[in-house]
C-alpha cells in the first residue's frame, strides 16, 4: 500500500477523489482546513465522509483565512451570490488551493506518501484560477523541487482524478467508488443545521447534476433554486 | 507608492529584505508565522523589526506546523544539532517556505500588492531546497496562474534581493539600508529570555559572518561555538 493524502473539504468532488484514491489502493490521510469558512458545517461533513470512507487518519487544520479577507466565504460582510456571475466570482478565496496543496506537501513529507489527491475540476466549476489543469502542472513542477524527499529523488505526485469530468461524471465516479453522498454538503452558506440553501452556485451545480442523472439527492435543502430547470 | 508583502521572521535576511523593499519605495506590508517553531522568540524580533522599520501593517498569522512534524524546530523531542551535518539538516521545516509564499500570496491578491519581498538565500544557507533559485523561479510560475490578480493582468512580483548574497554581504546591504541588527535573532533555540544559543547552525553562520566583517553582534548568546575561527 502506498500512502496519500487527500484534501478533503467535504464536498461531492472531494469526497469522490478519496474514494478514487482507496480505490486505487491507498492508505488515506485526509487533510481538512478550518479556515474561517461560512459553510463551516462541511469540516462536519468532512468528518463523517472521513469516518465512512475508511482513513488511517483526519486532521482538520485551523488557519484563519478571515486574515485576509477577499471572499464572500470568509468574510460575512459579503453577500453569496444567488444568481450566475460574470468572470471569478466573490466567493473565490485569494490563495485557497495554493495554501491547502502546501499543506498537503507538508504532511505528505512528513509521512512520506506519494501522492496528494484533490477533487478539483474545472468543467462544472466556479471558474476559480487555481482548478485549472495548467495550474496543476505548474504546482507539480514546484513540488518537483520544494521539499527535501523531492530533492531526494521520491516524487510527489499530484492527483486530481476529477479535472476532467463534469459534476454528472462525478457523482456516477463517486458512487461506483461507494461515496454515500447524503454525508456530503456543498453549499457555500449552509445554515447551523447544515442545512443547503438551494440557491448558491455551489448548490445550484449540485441540484442540476442530481436532477440530468434523475437521481434523488437527500440531503436537506431550506429552498431549491426555482431557475433551475 | 506601490505594496509590497514581506515575509519577516524576525532573523536579518528577512530584515533586510524589508530595508530594501522599503528602500525601493514600497509601503510594506509584513506577514510572520506563529507556526509552533521553538524559537518563537523570533516573533518578538519580527515585532521590533517591523516597528523600527515602519511597516503600514505586520501581521502575525497562527498556523501550528507541529500538527505535521518532521522537524527540529516544530518537535522539541528532536534535537537542534550543534554541529555541521552533511545534507538538508533536521531543521528543515517541511514545505515551510512554500506554505509562507502562499499566505503571503493571499495577502497580495487582497491588498493588490505587486510584489511579495523575501530574504531567502542559496548562499550562506543551511542547504534547505525551498531556498535555490529554481525553486523561486517555479514558484513565479505558479503564482503567475494562481490567483484572480493574475488571471487579470496584475501580476505579482517574487522578490528574493539576497538570493546571491553571502552572509557578510547581507549584513552590509542591511546595515546599509538602516537596519538595527541588534534587534533580528538568528537561533533556532532562544530561551525564554531571548538570548541565543550560540552554537546552532544559524547563531554559526551569523557569528562568523559578524567576525568576517569585524563588526560587533550586540545581541546576547548563551555561549559562543569555540569552532568558530
């Protein structure tokens, strides 16, 4: 067995990518961030897909990214946006997937895996900079020469199984792999009961995905997203 | 006046990197890690530095590294070796630097900075392979895709002004700028009060470069390394 960790937000792409990574033989190490995020519900989410999914370990690291502001998900002045927007939305988060691969690469040295799984994709995405494939190749060559066991000639890999597929592709992926989806949450404002909104992008890719496959999707929602069609 | 971000430690690379972002006209913005490191006192000369230096604002950003190990620094059951060792030392920090580049890149993307300053070296360094020019130079790569700035135009600069400087010439380049050394420590094992070992690799390579110029280090060891010549 050889040994990855997984960034794991608790989410239906992240969760997906854990069970792509158990399926493909590894000894999981999930890595979730409390950041400061609004939707903090999904560190609850994380945990039991975590528990369901079989890790060797979970650690959920805590980094205020409120620090420095920027994004409607660590900052409540701003509002989550309930329709489509034009370009990179608000809810963005300067530096996010930079950060949390870098902490990855920390732990991943630390336990020498050989590999660092993600969810990202960027078919049905927000249009977020940093899940984009050149992105990707770009982060690899840095952490081709970043740490010490790299310098020693032990590569780590960066996976991301989900880059090319859409959010249908995903779900149909993450339940072959034996994802129970009702544990994940995706929505980027969920109330204290970790119930979805039903109206944010994050949401609105969610629901519209479930419904193309005409499969039921569980979890609770306060309201769905009536544009959806 | 453009923005610039520093990463300031407290130690006197990053102190002159400051002095020269400064003295280039940048209003500075300077970031330091609470990151669980064993010579926290570095974050009191961070303080000092940054208020001597007149920084626009200096945050202090808590991120326990000992939660991943691997390092003298972060795991005090490990032990700060007082003597030369061959290869990259057990106080390297695993994926340290590229964690710090990447709050330091969220910073800038809020503030709209256009260059991060740092005072990494691949000369009179401890052989850590987050410090090399290539490292740097795919770091820039990265950041160029990385982020909503970038994507729109505005890149951000990576500026490394001692990567080829010996430790001596750090020392006059800062000196020169207006930094008061006096108030930077270099130990990678202060006690409580502040005072350095003497005997580290870091307090090494500062005594014997204050001796390479004939210059007095005012600061307070415990002991100074007999082998220094």
């Amino acid at each position: 067995m050889t040994k990855a960790v997984v960034l794991l937000s608790g989410g239906m792409d992240s969760a997906t990518a854990l069970a792509v990574a158990k399926a493909e033989g590894c000894d999981c190490y999930a890595l979730s961030v409390d950041y400061g995020q609004r939707h903090k519900y999904e560190l609850t989410a994380a945990k039991m897909v975590a528990e369901d999914l079989g890790v060797i370990e979970h650690k959920i690291i805590a980094l205020d990214l409120s620090n420095f502001g920027g994004s409607a998900l660590t900052d409540q002045s701003l509002s989550i946006p309930v329709e489509e927007t034009i370009g990179i939305p608000i809810t963005y988060v300067p530096a996010r997937n930079t950060i949390f691969f870098s902490l990855a690469l920390a732990w991943s040295e630390t336990i020498e895996a050989e590999s660092i799984y993600s969810g990202i994709n960027a078919i049905d995405y927000s249009g977020y900079p940093d899940c984009r494939p050149e992105y990707i190749a770009a982060l690899q060559d840095l952490f081709d020469l970043a740490t010490k066991k790299t310098v020693e000639g032990h590569k780590i890999h960066l996976e991301t199984p989900l880059i090319d597929l859409t959010k249908t592709e995903i779900i149909s992926l993450g339940r072959a792999k034996g994802v129970d989806f009702s544990k994940t949450v995706s929505c980027y404002q969920t109330d204290e009961d970790g119930r979805s909104c039903g109206i944010c992008d994050s949401c609105r890719l969610r629901i519209k995905a479930f419904k193309d496959l005409q499969i039921e999707d569980t979890i609770e929602y306060i309201k769905r997203n009536s544009i959806i069609k």
